[in-house]
C-alpha cells in the first residue's frame, strides 16, 4: 500500500485510461520525428564532431536535421512537419539519401556523401494534455500529464520542472498531513512555476512549427532574424578559438624561451 502514487510511464496510456483519465489531443501529429545511422561515403569521418541544420525554405516543411555522435555511430534525428500518410514519409524510408539532398540540397556541401545504414525509424508526436487527472493518491509527471514537441527540445525541463517541484515542494507539505486527498494533488497541477513551464513548452512548439513552415512575411523576417542570430554566435565561437590557439602557442612561445634562457 501507498499514500501516494507517481505515474511517469511517458506514452503508454492504458494505465490512465483504467484509472478514468483522459487524452485531450491538442494538436494531432504536431511533428514527425524521423531517425537513423549513418556514415560519409570514402571516408572515415565527416568534419564535424556535430551539426544542425536547418530547413532551406517553408516548402521543405521541415524544422531541422542534427548530427550527433553515439559511440561509434553517428546518429541523426530529422524533424518534420508533415502528415503520417504524405507519400515523402515513404519515399525517404525507401531512399533516405537521395530524399534527404532533395529537401535540403545545400546539406550536401557539409556532409558530403552519405549512407544510411540501418532502418529509418518514424515517430510521429502529438501534442495532447491528460484530462481528469486530480484524483485522490495519485499525480501525473513529463508525458503522462502532457507531451511536448521532440522539435523544440522542452521534453526534459519540462519533466525535470515536474519532478523538482513535487519533491522540493508538494511532497513535504502533502505529507505534512494525514490523508492525500484530490485537493492536495490538484495544488501541483496548480503550481505557478509548472504552470510557466508548461505554457512555455507548448508555446515553444508552435513558434517553431511557424518559424520552419509559415511562407508571411513576419514570418519570413523572423526566420533571416534567427539566421543573422546564429551567424553570428558562429563567427564570435571561431574568432574566440582562433584567439584561444593564439594565446595558447604565445603562452608556449614564451614558456619554450623561458627554459632556453635558464639552460
């Protein structure tokens, strides 16, 4: 027996649905989340240890694709904007290279040519929000109460901001007295700070789908805004490490004289 049962079982409904919850669909598909494995064609590695990239234009009705190492793989996760039935779902199973270089033909330049090496798994992510959930002895956590976007990377704050607020606030007090009545569960799903974090997430998960797909015009400039943005982070990280390899091989410079003068 328990006073108190936390439910952090992410997707699998069943549980919530025997206990008279419900799935409340916000936004169905919201975005499609494609991964795989691959590796650079006549070569050993590519010449990046990591790389994200984003979508060319609207019409590629994508968010970004990232490259990223795990042990001995590189791993890429592809974010998208489209429907579970659209044929280029298929196709990019069928032929992820050539699909790839289609929808973002410039990617090409960076990877060069590619293989993907194992089965091209596709996820699709919707956005929805467990209702009926305050219940006596019972409180929901991250994506049993709510799912966020993959794509706009808020999955772990926001569980983490779930967990940190039930264990360093609600848990002592709701334990301070007998009993675990709904009133005591429904404080947390109340909390001002989960609340933010909740709204921020969501939030987070539109303006990225608007910024990736929508062809208005603000949404034109705020795109050429976020590419400015980040040109310019890059250009100030190698102006920093050309700085740094500067500082370093005069520090060395220096130390290698220092040791000549003294012999």
């Amino acid at each position: 027996s328990a006073r108190l049962v936390i439910i952090a079982n992410g997707l699998n409904s069943g549980l919530r649905h025997k206990l008279g919850m419900q799935q409340e669909v916000i936004s169905a598909c919201h975005s499609v989340m494609l991964g795989f494995n691959l590796k650079p064609v006549d070569r050993q590695t590519f010449n990046f240890p990591a790389l994200t990239y984003y979508s060319e234009q609207p019409t590629d009705q994508t968010a970004f694709i990232t490259l990223f190492p795990i042990g001995s793989a590189m791993r890429a996760n592809f974010s998208v904007y489209r429907d579970m039935k659209d044929p280029w779902l298929r196709a990019f199973r069928e032929a992820p290279q050539a699909t790839l270089f289609d929808t973002m033909p410039s990617l090409r330049r960076l990877t060069g040519e590619i293989e993907v090496t194992d089965f091209v798994k596709i996820r699709p992510a919707d956005l929805y929000v467990t209702k009926n959930c305050v219940q006596p002895g019972v409180v929901l956590v991250g994506d049993a109460f709510a799912t966020s976007c993959p794509a706009a990377g808020t999955g772990t704050g926001k569980v983490f901001t779930d967990v940190e607020r039930l264990c360093s606030v609600h848990i002592p007090r709701w334990f301070a007295s007998a009993g675990m009545g709904a009133e005591k569960i429904a404080s947390f799903y109340d909390d001002p700070v989960k609340r933010a974090c909740d709204a921020h997430s969501a939030t987070k998960a539109y303006h990225l789908r608007s910024l990736s797909i929508e062809a208005s015009v603000p949404w034109k400039a705020r795109r050429v805004g976020r590419f400015i943005a980040r040109l310019s982070a890059g250009m100030l990280r190698q102006c920093h490490g050309r700085l740094s390899s500067r500082a370093t091989e005069t520090a060395s410079a220096g130390e290698s004289e220092a040791r000549a003068k003294s012999a």
